[in-house]
C-alpha cells in the first residue's frame, strides 16, 4: 500500500516538475509584445544575490524641458549589454521584447528584454530632419 502511495506522489512530483520547466521555457521564449523604445541611457548594472542580471535604464524625453519618463529593462545577451555599457549617455534606440509571467527574478527584474541597441545620430530627430508635407495639417 505505502509503495503505491510513494510512486504516486513521485509521479505527481514529476508532473509538477515538468509542468514548470514547460512554463519557464514558454514564458522566455514567446514573446507578448515586441517593440523600441528611444532615450538616453541612464544605467546599466549587474543585479542579484543569487542570479545576476543585466539591468539598465534609459531616460525618454518627448520634448525639451519635460520630465522624462524611465523605461527599466533587462539584457540577456552579453554582447548587447557591452554595446549598450559604451553608448551610455547617449541617445540610443533599444529593440526589447516583452515577457509576461516569467516565474523567477532569476531571468530578469522587469519584464522587457532588450535584444538590440543602435545609436541615434545627433540632429536625426529634430524637426527639421522630418519632410515638410509631413507637419502640415490634414486637409
């Protein structure tokens, strides 16, 4: 009787086991939302006690002289946080992809993931860089 108590939980130990692998490789893998964000770089730091994680900050401003809002992101790819460690300060565009659910801080504090950084050239986003017929109103 014992033993087939014992065999029953080790298998509901190892279901439970699986299912977890499973939602931590679905949740890192497929992506909610994927997008770019435009700011300055602010921060980039190794966090953790246990795990350490690549997690910066950029500073978006929309116009000058308003606040700008904080965007917190985490980089996987040691290469990527290299590139973005030696824009820091710079105006730079980060592409991130969005994962919801994931089950440890272990991956990551926040839930965006930077996967790529290119830096935006000094004047590129001035108003005079965008075509006139673009600043007209609708008619």
């Amino acid at each position: 009787m014992s033993s087939k108590v014992l065999r029953t939980a080790l298998l509901l130990l190892a279901a439970l086991l699986l299912l977890a692998v499973l939602w931590t490789w679905l949740s890192l893998t497929w992506s909610y939302a994927e997008g770019e964000r435009a700011g300055y770089v602010q921060k980039l730091s190794s966090k953790g006690w246990l795990c350490k994680t690549q997690e910066g900050e950029i500073a978006m401003v929309t116009m000058p002289g308003a606040i700008p809002e904080k965007f917190a992101f985490t980089v996987r790819d040691p290469v990527v946080a290299a590139r973005i460690n030696n824009l820091a300060g710079k105006r730079v565009v980060l592409s991130y992809q969005q994962h919801k659910f994931v089950p440890s801080s272990c991956f990551g504090e926040t839930e965006y993931f930077v996967t790529a950084v290119r830096e935006v050239p000094d004047g590129s986003l001035e108003p005079s860089a965008v075509p006139q017929g673009r600043l007209q109103a609708p008619r």
